[in-house]
C-alpha cells in the first residue's frame, strides 16, 4: 500500500460517471503525475482525492487511513495541501495575507513556515505587501503553491501548477516542486506540459476518459512508442 492510494475511484458530478476505475498513488518524497487529453478527468480525479467529488466505488487511503468518507477540511487536518486549477489565490489580498489565510487551521506559530516559503520563493518575500493580484501569472502560481505549504501538508496536490507561464518559468517551478518532495513531501500533480512534468515524475499516470490508460515510471512513460505518439506530440 502507498502512502496514498486512491483506488478503483468511479464517480461524477451526479449524471453520468467521470471517472472509471481510477488508480492513482504517490511516495512521500516522490513526484507522481497525471497526464492525459483535456477532459480526460484528471482534475476530477484530483477533486475525488481531495473528497470533493462523492465517489460512488473506490476508496482513497492516505498515511494509513482510510479517507474516503471525510471531508475536504479533515483531509487538510491528516496532511493533504491542494492547489486547485482555477482561482487558487485571493487576488485582493497581499502576498503575505494569502499565506496566513493559508494557515487557517494551525494555531501554532507559522512564522518559520512562512520563512521557509520566503526561501523557497524569495520573489515573494520581496513582494509579501503586494496584492496578489498584481503579480505576475508564474509568482502567482508560487503564491498558490506557498499557500498549500502553509498547512505542512505531507501529500501536495498540484492541478496544473504550470499553466499559463512561460517555459522558463515553466522549468523553475518544476525544480522548486522537486525540491518540496525531496524534502519528504509526496507530489501529486496533473500537467497539460507533460512531457517536461515526465521528466521530473518518479511515476506518470495517463489517463483517457475517467480511466488509467498507461502507468508506469516517468521514465518508462517517456520511452513508450504509444505513450510519446499519442499524448507526447511524437
Ligand atoms: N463541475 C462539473 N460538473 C459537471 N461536469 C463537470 C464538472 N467539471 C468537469 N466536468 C466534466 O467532467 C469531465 C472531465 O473534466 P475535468 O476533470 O475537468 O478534465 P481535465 O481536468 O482532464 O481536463 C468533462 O467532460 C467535464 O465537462
Ligand atoms: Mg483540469
């Protein structure tokens, strides 16, 4: 058993089923990544791990626990950090707000949570008294991220932490995502980039219409003739 595993997830929004079948699992200390077509369901699959979605089969089993019935805000209290796709900061607050909203179920002090995310992100310490809002989409992202870290999660799930931002940034945020997992943190996260996120996946997961088409190491996904021609670009 991994330290999660979702398994045989099979659900949707209340009509027909999203998601089929679905498998997905993640290390502490390892990046695991979803891949697949637009549709694909990679981020309700994301969404059924965070308790978001009622799964009609399957079961989520995270540090040991079986999670599937609890709700998204115990999830946050056993170590899941989720960054969703859209709207994942508040734009009207500053730099600095968003990571002490993000530290909303702690009542201990976050101060040495909010240097480390400084360190890992120095733009934001620079820019700790600025809205949100007026940043750029790449620190943006980084304040999403940070946010996520506040609650020192031990599972980070990331819903396409890269959109919209540039290959350079691109590249930089995925060396910060590897840095947080060989911290010990486990790494979840879906990326339309995917043959850049293969690069950095100890494990891929390929996922057409709600189900596991291909999973295999980042590596072996990368070399698979099938894998590269058909949702690699060749
Ligand atoms: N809130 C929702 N209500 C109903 N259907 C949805 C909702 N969100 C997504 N869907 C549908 O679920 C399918 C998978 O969507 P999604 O998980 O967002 O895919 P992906 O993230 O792989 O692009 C799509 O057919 C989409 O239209
Ligand atoms: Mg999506």
């Amino acid at each position: 058993m991994s330290f999660l595993s979702a398994t045989g997830m099979t659900g949707g929004y209340g009509g027909a089923d999203i998601l089929t079948d679905c498998n997905l699992s993640v290390e502490r200390g390892e990046v695991a990544v979803v891949v697949g077509p637009n549709g694909a369901g990679k981020s309700t699959a994301m969404k059924a791990v965070f308790g978001l979605l009622n799964l009609r089969e399957g079961s989520v089993v995270f540090d040991g626990d079986d999670i599937t019935r609890m709700a998204p805000q115990e999830r946050v209290r056993h170590g899941m950090g989720f960054v969703p796709q859209t709207r994942n900061v508040f734009v009207s607050l500053t730099v600095e707000e968003n990571l002490e909203m993000g530290a909303f179920i702690r009542d201990d002090d976050i101060t040495e949570s909010k240097e480390q995310v400084f360190s890992l992100f120095p733009i934001l310490a620079e820019k700790r008294n600025q809205p949100a809002g007026e940043l750029s989409g790449g620190q943006r992202q980084q304040v999403a991220v940070g946010r996520a870290l506040m609650t020192k999660p031990k599972l980070l799930m990331l819903d396409e932490p890269t959109a919209g931002v540039s290959p350079i940034v691109m590249d930089e945020l995925f060396d910060k995502i590897v840095e947080v997992a060989r911290t010990g943190i486990a790494i979840l996260m879906v990326e339309q980039n995917a043959r850049q996120a293969l690069e950095i996946a100890d494990h891929g997961f390929v996922l057409v219409q709600g189900s596991n088409r291909f999973t295999d190491t980042g590596e072996a996904l990368l070399a698979n003739e099938e894998v590269r021609r058909s949702f690699l670009g060749g």
